[in-house]
C-alpha cells in the first residue's frame, strides 16, 4: 500500500528536479501532461513551483481509457488544457495550434525581429508512464523516443523535432516525495505511475474495489458478475474477495486467491476493461458531489448511519 514512508527512486527524482530548472531557460512553453483517468493526483505540485514563470499548457493523456463526460468537465474547468489519447491519435492535432496561440504574442515578437517561422520549443513534464514519450513520438512522426508501459522508462532529457513547427523536450518522470493524502498515493499506484514491485498488491486491489464500487458501481459488478445489492456494506476486502469467487481463483487448499484478484482487476483497470473510468471528478462535479454525499441527519438517524465501505483500507 503507497503510504509516507515510501521513497519513489529519489535519486532519479532529484534528477529529473534538477534537469527542468536547468532546460526551463531554452524552452517557450512547459506542456504538462495529466492522466485523464486521475487529473488532479496525476498533478505534481512541484512541476507547479519549478514552472510558475513559463508559459504552460495542460493537456489531458490516456483519454480513449477515461470517462469521457468527465474528461469534457475537466477541460471545461480550464482554460488551457486539452485532451488525447496518443494510442488513437485523438486529440493530438490541437496541440500545435493551441501553444502557438498561447505563444501568440511572442511569435508576434520574433517576427517584428526577423525570425519568422522559428521553431517553438516546448518541454514536457509529468508523472512517470504517464505518456510524454508517447505524446512526443506522435507529434515527432516516428519512434524517437523509448516507450514501455513502466515508470521510470525515460533517464534523461531527449530533443525530437517536428513538422509541426514545434521542437519537443520530452523529459523523464517525475514524482514528489510526500502524498498529501492516501488516496492520491492509491490512485497514482492504481494507474502505473508507481512501481508495482514496491506496492502491497492485494492491499491495493481491495482499494481499487472499494473505489469502483462506490463511483462505477454498475461497471464493476457487471464486468465481475456481482450482484450489486447483496454487496451493500461490503469492505474493501470482501469486495476483492467476491471477485476472486466469481472468476474461480482457488489456491491448493480451496482458500479464496485474492492476490490474483487483485493483480487481475488492476490489470483490467489499467486496459480500461472494467469500463472508461476516471476517479478524479472535476472540480465543480466535487461540490455537486459533496451536496448530494453529505448525509441528510434525519436519514442517517433512521437507517443508523451510512456504511462506509472504505475505512478499513
Ligand atoms: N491507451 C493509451 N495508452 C497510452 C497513452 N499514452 C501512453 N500510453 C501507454 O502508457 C505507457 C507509458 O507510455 P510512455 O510514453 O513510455 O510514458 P512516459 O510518460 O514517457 O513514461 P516515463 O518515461 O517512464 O516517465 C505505454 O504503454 C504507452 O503505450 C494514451 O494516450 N492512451
Ligand atoms: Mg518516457
């Protein structure tokens, strides 16, 4: 399970630190990359602090894998960011356009000096495997820069030029040592932003079940067979556990292999299986969402208090 005390390759994070502020004087703009399925725990509070004098565009990856009415009040809620999946290529044409409006009034500047048609060099950053590489062979036209579904995949920086009058800085990972909260840390790991090896996998796939149970109940019983009412007031762990029964996973001695479980709907999370789903709602759809969460006293008297799933985990 992520918690405070895990250390995320600091060395290597230091590094990557150090490498942003050293490039951020040969770059016009920083594009920083969110994971459509989790925006706001997918966004470095750091690259924040390093980038605040740059010029930025936001833009939103993975998105054939996210709630798609989610990712729509997402971009609503900001000005500057788009959305993409490099995998299907939607999306990806309106970056090019989008920075040089951004840069507007720049561009205007370089050419009064002459220097029509220079390249606009733009650098990305975002958390690890969340697809600066893959966005930067899409836009490059070709396989320049090393892709694989892991974190930690980029060491070092790497300029890829394109025909789109945009030359790209894509850059390692990066991740910030303390989570706020457990919930960003889980969401993160669920993704694949985090090392597996270093993660509690059944602890992860009861919080992984709890989380689908609660917001895309429907997707996640139906895609694991279960009966959604029978399961009200579940823990995490029975949750996990139902899932292990349905798919059959035994261990030798007939106990329930909810380990297995876990990686399975981990996986299943991670190739959008289950369902489009993202688990960070937008800003505004949180105070809807708080309006419509917060217990009416009366009602809580009378069924003597909401279960809550969650605490456990
Ligand atoms: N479905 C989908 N998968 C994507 C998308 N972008 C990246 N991926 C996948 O995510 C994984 C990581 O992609 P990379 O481009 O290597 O990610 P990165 O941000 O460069 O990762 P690091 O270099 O490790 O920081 C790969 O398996 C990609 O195929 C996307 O838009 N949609
Ligand atoms: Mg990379």
């Amino acid at each position: 399970m992520p918690s405070q005390t895990i250390q995320w390759f600091p060395g290597h994070m230091a590094k990557t630190r150090r490498l942003i502020t050293e490039n951020l004087g040969s770059v016009d703009i920083v594009i920083e990359l969110l994971d459509a399925r989790i925006p706001a725990s997918s966004k470095n509070p750091e690259i924040d602090r390093l980038t605040e004098h740059k010029p930025r565009l936001t833009v939103l990856t993975k998105a054939s894998l996210a709630d798609p009415q989610e990712t729509e009040k997402w971009i609503a809620s900001d000005g500057r960011m788009l959305a993409v999946d490099t995998v299907t290529g939607e999306g990806v044409k309106a970056i090019a356009p989008t920075v040089k409006k951004i840069l507007a009034d720049k561009l205007k500047k370089y050419e009064e000096k002459g220097m029509k048609g220079r390249a606009v060099r733009a650098m990305i950053v975002g958390i690890p495997n969340v697809g600066k590489s893959s966005l930067v062979n899409r836009l490059g036209g070709g396989k320049k820069a090393k892709v694989e579904n892991r974190p930690g995949v980029t060491l070092t920086k790497q300029w890829v030029t394109t025909s789109v009058g945009i030359e790209l800085l894509d850059m390692p990972g990066v991740l910030w040592p303390r989570f706020d909260d457990r919930t960003t840390g889980e969401r993160l790991a669920f993704t694949g932003a985090i090392r597996d090896a270093i993660l509690d996998t059944e602890a992860l796939g009861c919080a992984l079940c709890r989380d689908l149970y609660r917001e895309y109940r429907t997707l996640f019983c139906t895609r694991y067979k279960l009966d959604a009412d029978a399961l009200e007031g579940a823990t995490p762990y029975e949750l996990l556990s139902a899932v292990a029964r349905k798919r059959g996973f035994l261990l030798s001695g007939g106990e329930l292999n909810t380990e297995r479980a876990a990686e399975m709907v981990l996986d299943e999370f991670r190739e959008a299986k289950i369902g489009r789903i993202t688990l960070d709602p937008a800003p505004e759809v949180r105070r809807e969402e708080r309006a419509e969460r917060a217990p009416d006293p009366a009602e809580a008297e009378k069924d003597g208090g909401a279960p809550d799933a969650g605490s456990d985990v």
